[in-house]
C-alpha cells in the first residue's frame, strides 16, 4: 500500500531542525482541518478555498454537513 506523506499542519520542526512530516490518516485530518480553519476569500490565489463558519449559525445538520463536504471535496 502506498503511503501519503506531507507538511505537518500546521508547520512545525521536528527534533533535528527539519519540517515536521505527516503521513496516511494524520494528513488528511491535517488537510480537512486546513480547510475548515480558513474563510472563503483568506487565500488570495484560492478564493473557492475554505468554508464559511457562518454556515454553523444554522441549526440543521443537513446543511450544516453539506457546506463542510463542499469545502473538503
């Protein structure tokens, strides 16, 4: 099986002084939690990129799920 490595969310060294790897499971948390942490509009080159924490106001579920899966996928 192959295995997913990446930057470490957020960015941090590790012991040696080097950029903090992730990998399989913890990157995709680390990457949905990118993705949560940051409003429409925050990445200038990434408008679409983000989810609007507004949608939380909202007291359904549905909806509530169905902002968070456009924001991911």
């Amino acid at each position: 099986m192959a295995v997913v490595r990446g930057f470490a969310y957020p960015l941090q060294l590790n012991d040696k002084g080097q950029i903090q790897l992730a990998q399989d499971i913890s990157i995709m948390e680390q990457n949905i939690i990118s993705v949560l942490e940051t409003r429409p509009f925050e990445r200038v080159m990434r408008a679409d990129y983000g989810f609007d924490p507004a949608s939380f106001d909202t007291l359904e579920p549905t909806a509530i799920n169905a902002s968070i899966w456009l924001a991911v996928t």
